[in-house]
C-alpha cells in the first residue's frame, strides 16, 4: 500500500511538473484586441469645440454622435457694402455611420448628417442723420432716423448631409488612449436670409421694401461661399 502510494506521488509529481513546463499559447492569454468598440472623444475644429461617442459594433461598421459649439463677436464686418456687428455660432449636432474597410485599421469613412444651428445675426449701428450707401439696386439712400437699424439673420439648412474621413493612432499598447483626425466636407445648401428694419418702416413703402429684398439676396450670395462647408477636426480619446 505504501508502495502504492509512492507511485501515485511520484506520477502526481511529474505531471504537475509537466504542466508547469508547458509553453504558453496564445488561448492561454487574452490578446490586446484590433479596436475597442466604445471611444468617447473631446474634438475641436472648424465645427467648433465638443465631443463625440463612437460605437464600433462589427469589424466593419459603426456609429457615431456627438455634439461641437462654438461663438464669435466682430464689430464693423462689412457685409455687402454695409458695416454690421455680428454675433456668429456655430452648433451642430453629427450622426453617422462609419465604414471600417480594414479590420485591424482604424481608418474609417464616415456617412452621415450635422443637424445644423450655424447662424449669423447683424445689427448696423450708425447715429441718427447718418445715411447708409444705398441698400438694394435703387441707389436710394436711407437715413437711420427713418429707418431704425437695420437687422439681418442668417441661417444654413437644418439638416446637412456630410462625408468624411478619419483616423485614430493609440498612444498606449492596450488600445484606450490615442489622437485623431477627421477630414470632410458638409453640404449646407443655400443659406435663409431675414433683413428688416428697427422701424417697419419697410411695412408702408413698397420702394423700401423691395430695396430691403434685394439687399437680402445679395447676403444670401455671399453666404453662399460657404455652402460647401469644410470639417476639420482634431481629438483625444479614451476607448473601452
């Protein structure tokens, strides 16, 4: 029985120090995988300043959302001929789906739409007994003691259709941290124009009214330049 006994320590012995001896496979060890499927990232660029969250669902497919705003105050811009202080925003909310041709690559391209709230408002700020240059075609010039200042607003469409492309380099072996880029372009169609007066003087004259229409479709053209809207965005990001 003792002898017994021994044998089974001695072949007990050997095997766990077979074991112990084995090469590690790569089953035996959990890989760093190619992407992580969820990446939130904090992003500026032309579309403003904001963040996004990305949903890498397949190998091939993904999406994405995010949010980017941004404010700007100018004195004096020159719009068509007559000096404005403006507020701009920026604001814009991109949904998209992401195409991933390659696995083990993080370049993607991106299909999708910013809902879009850019917009411009104008005032003119001129003293009583001042005349603008003429507004419209008429070569009428109206004084601001009649008419009040002038205000105008400009609105791109609400929905824009985009296409971009992107990329994300990791900064650390287990693929959380990394920087990226995005390069695209958006279509914001043809932009909405509202030009009145402080007044309503333009409610009881035709003349000035029709002179106000034309003043508006001359902003419209020059919003126009950017009816192709770029988008250029840089990031950091965290994926898990």
């Amino acid at each position: 029985m003792k002898r017994i006994s021994s044998l089974l320590g001695v072949v007990l012995t050997c095997v766990v120090t077979n074991l112990s001896t084995q090469p590690v496979t790569a089953a035996d060890v959990s890989e760093v995988p190619d992407y992580r499927p969820f990446t939130l990232g904090v992003e500026a660029g032309t579309t403003g300043i904001g963040g996004s969250l990305n949903w890498r669902f397949t190998d091939h497919f993904g999406a994405r959302a995010g949010f980017h705003y941004f404010s700007l105050s100018d004195s004096g811009k020159d719009i068509e001929g007559i000096s404005y202080n403006t507020d701009a925003q920026l604001m814009s909310e991109p949904l998209a789906v992401d195409i991933y041709p390659w696995k083990a690559s993080t370049f993607r391209i991106s299909l999708g739409v910013l809902l879009n709230q850019n917009e411009l408002e104008g005032s003119t700020d001129a003293l009583p007994g001042q005349t603008f240059v003429p507004i419209g075609d008429s070569g009428v010039s109206y004084d601001i003691g009649d008419l009040g200042n002038l205000h105008t607003k400009v609105e791109q469409m609400p929905v824009s259709p985009y296409i971009s492309i992107g990329m994300t380099f990791f900064l650390d072996k287990k693929k959380h941290w990394s920087i990226g880029g995005e390069l695209g372009v958006a279509y914001t169609g043809s932009p909405d124009v509202a030009l009145s007066t402080g007044s309503g003087a333009e409610n009881t004259n035709p003349g000035l009214q029709q002179d106000l229409n034309t003043e508006a479709q001359q902003i419209e053209e020059w919003a126009e330049k950017l009816e192709f809207f770029p988008i250029l965005k840089f990031s950091v990001n965290y994926s898990f």
